[in-house]
C-alpha cells in the first residue's frame, strides 16, 4: 500500500510504503526495521503533520489502531481545536 504526504515544503508529493511519526528511539527502530525488510520509509515530526493540518483545515482527525499515534492526533487537534481522539 502506498500512502502519500506533502513533504515540509508542502511543494512535491512523495510516495513511500510507510510514514514513522517521530525520529525518537521508537521512530527510528521501527523506520530501520521497515527499512532492512525493503519498505520505503519516510520520517516526519508531529509539527510537520501540524503545519500541513494548518494548510488543509480539516474538520477532524483521528487515530486507529495505535496507541502511540494517539498523542501526535491529540496533538494536533488541540493545537487547531478540532475534533480527535482523547488521550483519556
């Protein structure tokens, strides 16, 4: 499967197997893990994904199937104010 974000610039669309949310310890192992079995991966910073939010204006935005992405969802949807998932 093949997903695609606008990169910081916002200026070309790239495509990759899988987008990491975060270069922490958890980001990186998991992006060179997907990386050593072949996938194409890109890593992008919870601010990044804000300022694109920003430039699209969704209405909401919500998080399935991980818990760790709950926190980048809640991130941005107070920072915009809009509807997402809650940390509690």
């Amino acid at each position: 499967m093949q997903l695609q974000m606008m990169n910081s610039q916002f200026s070309k669309m790239n495509s990759f197997d899988f987008l990491v949310v975060g270069s922490g310890f958890a980001g990186s192992i998991t992006a060179m893990c997907l990386k050593q079995k072949g996938y194409s991966v890109s890593i992008i910073e919870k601010e990044t994904i804000l300022k694109y939010a920003r430039k699209i204006q969704p209405d909401g935005i919500i998080s399935i199937g991980s818990d760790l992405a709950m926190h980048t969802v809640n991130f941005i949807s107070n920072q915009l104010g809009l509807i997402g998932n809650s940390l509690q």
